[in-house]
C-alpha cells in the first residue's frame, strides 16, 4: 500500500460511482481537484483503493471531504492508514503557511467514531461534526496555547521595540493558566489590527510587586534610565487587595516575527 499526493478524476468519478454518490462532470471534478489544499490516492498494487481531500481558504479554515475506500478493502485499517498520511502533509503545509488550520468534517451515518480514532475532536453537544486544530509547529510548542492581552499604547510600543521584555500582571484565574512556551497576542488598546505576537520564555511569580521590582532591571520592565520605577505605578492597574490575595507574575517574553 502506497499513498500518492494526487487523484486522478478517473479514480475519483470510479470510486463515487460505485459508492452511489452524486455524479459530477468531469470538468468540475478536475477544477475541484486542482483547488484542493491537499489530496491523496490510496494505491494497492496499482489500484487506487481509496481517495481523500482537504479543501478551504488555505491559511484557517478546511474541510475534510471526498473520503472513500473500495468496499473490498473496508475494515482493513486503508481510511485510517490514509487519513494519517494527509494528517501529514496537512501539518507540513499548516508549517509552511499557517497559524493555526482547523480542519472539520461532517461524517456520514454512524462514522463519526472512525474520526475520533484518527484524532479528530466529536462534540455532539456542541455541534454535528468532528473537528481537529492543526497549529504550526516552528510556532506552537507541543500543547502549548495562544492567548490575547490588550495593552495600552506605552507598554504596547515598548514591547515592540524592544525596550520592555517583562509583562507585569495580577497572578489571577486568567495568568495563572499561562504557561512556558504559551503564546501571547499583544493587541494595542484601540485598534484590532496594530498586534504583537510573543513567545512566553518564563513565568516569574511573586507576592506583590515590590518584591518583583527587586528581581528586575527596570529597563526590562519598560522603564527608560532615566525614569524613576516605583512599584506603586501597578497599583494604578490593580487594587491592593486584589495583589494580596492573588500575587502578581512577571511574564517573560520574546517577540515572534
């Protein structure tokens, strides 16, 4: 069993055919197949046995479609062999162009647990069909996560210069989940375009800002030379009854292009 990084529209019109699908011309089926992100021939001694597609935008969205293995060859592990294989590919290609790529599929009658065996997430409380994140893996760390923070102008132009490599928050339900290598979008406050996407490096935890202050550089906190820092200046952001009872976290980061 080999797997090809195409689909002829003979095999594709054969095996639609024989499964009783709808059939389209051949014209149609060859512009669909040349539009697909990714496609993949299942081949047994020189037999296409099973097809698989990806289409979509390209950079964030796909759907998983066109999956089909010859009925002599069912339940003998070909979808599940196949779908790995443009799992695959999929992921070099998310590397390649993508942030994240969310791969969703509506699965036939009674297959939605094939899916899951191949990986995908079913939540049938949430919706109807499966689906499966691919993040890109120069970027995200294995489970690593994204999560979004808005900043005010100052700091925002600090960081992006540069100038600021520590991010100064409230340890709380919302920062204590961040973890090394987590990722952070850094949205400048009025604007949903202006952003700066960071890599967290490390977490430094303390109980109240003055004893951060004391770990740190103020340079690395935003401050220039000739600024006075003040562990005070956080108690603009945070009552002090909220640092008492959470602590605070200097957050560690360094600019992703």
């Amino acid at each position: 069993m080999e797997f090809l990084d195409t689909i002829s529209v003979s095999d594709f019109q054969s095996l639609h055919i024989m499964l009783g699908w709808k059939f389209l011309d051949n014209k149609v089926v060859e512009k669909s197949i040349k539009n697909s992100i990714i496609k993949v021939s299942c081949v047994e001694n020189g037999k296409t046995i099973g097809i698989a597609r990806v289409v979509g935008d390209g950079f964030t969205h796909g759907l998983l479609t066109d999956v089909i293995v010859h009925p002599d060859f069912q339940g003998k592990g070909v979808g599940k062999a196949m779908i790995a294989y443009l799992l695959g590919k999929l992921q070099e290609y998310v590397n390649k162009n993508c942030d994240e790529f969310m791969l969703e599929l509506t699965p036939t009658k009674d297959n939605a647990a094939f899916y899951v065996k191949c990986g995908f997430k079913h939540k049938p409380e949430e919706m109807e069909g499966c689906y499966l994140w691919l993040k890109n893996q120069n970027i995200y760390a294995s489970g690593s996560k994204k999560y979004v923070m808005r900043l005010q102008e100052q700091p925002f132009e600090n960081i992006k210069r540069g100038r600021k490599t520590i991010e100064m928050r409230l340890n709380d339900e919302k920062r204590s989940v961040i973890k090394e290598n987590d990722i952070i979008i850094f949205i400048k406050k009025g604007s949903s375009t202006d952003y700066i996407k960071a890599r967290v490096k490390a977490l430094h935890k303390y109980k109240n800002f003055n004893e951060l202050y004391k770990h740190f550089d103020k340079t690395s906190l935003g401050y220039a030379k000739n600024e006075e820092a003040s562990p005070d200046d956080m108690t603009k952001y945070y009552p002090k009854e909220d640092i008492e009872k959470y602590g605070v976290v200097g957050i560690e980061i360094e600019i992703l292009k």
